[in-house]
C-alpha cells in the first residue's frame, strides 16, 4: 500500500498478505447446510437434548433448507453449479 507519499507501506502489504492467506484456509474448512452440532443433534435424533431444543434445531435447518432453494436460482445461472448441487443432494441427480 502506498502512503500519500508514494512510499509502500511495508506493514500493511504483509498484513493483508496474511488476511489474504487466512481467507483462503477459512474458505477450504466452511461446512455445508449444517453446523457439526446440528448434524450431531439429528444424526443421534435429539437424544442428548430437550424436545424443545431439537424443535428448534429442526426449524433451522427447515430455514436454511428454503435458503438453499433461493440460493438454487443463482447457481442456475451458472453453467454447471446448479447440476453439481443436484448430483450431490439427489440420488438420481433431478
């Protein structure tokens, strides 16, 4: 980065070299639809948590599931995104 001087400012080209680089490792480990306590909570069907708390769990993935659908239309207008979701979602990839 240039200071009002014209002079680089060393500190800040390796500072954003960094947040750069934090991006990209941040990027490789995001989840899918659901957080790993959520997955837990239905794989084992709520055993280790209230009725109540499953209910909600449920309900928040019902949310993200209609986001996911809002979300297919953008990734129709890809050329392949939108296949490559329903061949991973969908035994018969329809």
């Amino acid at each position: 980065m240039a200071t009002k001087s014209g002079k680089v400012n060393r500190l800040a080209t390796i500072t954003g070299n960094m947040e750069a680089r934090e991006a990209a490792d941040m990027a490789e480990d995001r989840r899918g639809l659901l957080t790993d306590r959520e997955r837990e909570i239905l794989l084992n069907d709520g055993k280790d948590v209230t009725d109540k708390y499953y209910g909600v769990v449920v309900s928040r993935v019902r949310k993200k599931i209609e986001l996911v659908g809002d979300d297919l239309e953008a990734l129709e207008q890809h050329e392949t995104l939108a296949d490559e979701l329903r061949e991973e979602v969908c035994d018969d990839g329809k």
